[in-house]
C-alpha cells in the first residue's frame, strides 16, 4: 500500500473516531439538558405539605386523628360527635384531621377534599369541612363540581377567585392523594377511622363512649382500662 493511501486511511479512522466523539458530546450535553429541566419541572414530593389540619391543644402529647371522607355518609353523621368531643377537649388534646377519600366507591370524595384544601389556603378549612359535611347530600351525586363549590366559597365569604385557582392547584391533589396513600399503607379500610397517639382504636359511637377514652388518657378516671393505658406514650 502506497505511502498516500495509508495517509488516507490513518485520516479516514481520526475523522471516524472525531464523530463518534461528537455524537457521545452531543448525547452527554443533550442528557443533562434533559435532567436540569426534569429537576425544575419535576413536583418536588419532599416540599408538598401533607399535614393534617388541627384542632385544640397543638402542643398536647394526646393526639386524636380523623381519617375522613368528605363524601361518606357515616363521616357526615359522625361529624356532630367528633366536634362536641374537640369543644369539649379542646384545651387537652390535639385533633387532626387527615383525608382518607374512598375513591373506589366515592366518585366526587376528592373533589370534596380540593373544595377544603382551597379554603384552608384562606383560613377557612373547617368552615367548608362542616358545610360539605352539612350539604352533602347536595352535592355528592353532581356533576360541575367546580361550579357549586365555587357558591359554597362565595357563601362562605371567601375570595372565589382565589378559591377557584387554588382548587386546581396540583399540590392540593398531591397532598390528598399521599395522606390517602398514608393511610391505606397503615392498613386503614374505612371511614371515619379515630387513632390515638399512631394507634386504631374502635371508633367510639358516642360523645361519653369517647369522653371516657380520653378521661382515662388524661388521668381523669381513676378506673382507667388496660386498653386506654395501652394509647399512652411510651
């Protein structure tokens, strides 16, 4: 082989090894190009707040959580009991709020916990609570959600506006779905479910049913049971 031609060939291979370079430059820039806008787009879980909305003594080492469902029945029902035992409790005992919608058989539960979530955003979460509790016969079965919530914002006194924007805000869905999944990983099935400092107890039928659990969690019945004893810290 000729001097020349060998020159041509040693070329030919460095211009081959120069794309292949090239391309696996192009591909690396294009890469992280892809990666920075992910990172920016992406919804950043660890910023969503997934807490519960609080009634009573926030500093309380007794902590009573609702897991709710705005669309079922027997919370709506239950809703009367629970908010007699906060009046009643409300200087000892912290009580949450998490929402539990069923989605399997309550087809508008979540539209019921964006309308909430949206007041909260003005300080009025539990005044839209008990009225979609109140009036939920109005609106469980309902299309054009978004129309009739907007009317319980304005009743309300709300910025409907405002109301409206943070209704579809996407980190109200977020929160909402990931206490959901909070609580079907803690093996929760169904509504209203009461826990007791991070433990299931029978939900109490009765304001005195509920009012003897917490006396004897607070020390205010001297008879208290093994099972209440069991719900205190360790």
């Amino acid at each position: 082989m000729s001097k020349k031609n060998r020159h041509k060939l040693k070329k030919n291979g460095q211009n081959k090894e120069f794309n292949w370079s090239n391309l696996l430059m192009f591909l690396s820039i294009g890469g992280l190009v892809l990666f920075l806008v992910w990172i920016v787009v992406k919804p950043n879980s660890a910023n969503i707040d997934t807490s519960a909305w609080v009634k009573g003594n926030s500093d309380s080492k007794i902590v009573v959580a609702e897991y709710s469902d705005f669309q079922c029945p027997a919370c709506k029902r239950y809703a009367p009991i629970f908010e007699q035992v906060i009046d009643k409790y409300q200087n000892q005992v912290r009580f949450e709020f998490h929402h539990f919608p069923l989605i399997s058989i309550h087809s508008n539960a979540i539209a019921g916990a964006k309308a909430a979530e949206a007041a909260g955003k003005q300080g009025k979460f539990w005044q839209m609570h008990d009225y979609l509790y109140a009036h939920q016969s109005d609106w469980e079965n309902r299309g054009n959600l978004d129309a009739v919530f907007a009317d319980y914002a304005k009743t309300l006194g709300l910025d409907v506006e405002k109301f409206k924007t943070d209704y579809k805000d996407k980190n109200i869905l977020r929160k909402i779905n990931k206490q959901r999944s909070k609580a079907l990983a803690m093996g929760l099935r169904g509504t209203p479910t009461i826990r007791i400092n991070n433990k299931t107890i029978k939900t109490p039928t009765s304001v005195a049913e509920f009012s003897k659990i917490l006396d004897n969690l607070l020390g205010l019945d001297k008879t208290a049971s093994d099972s209440a004893k069991n719900l205190q810290d360790k």
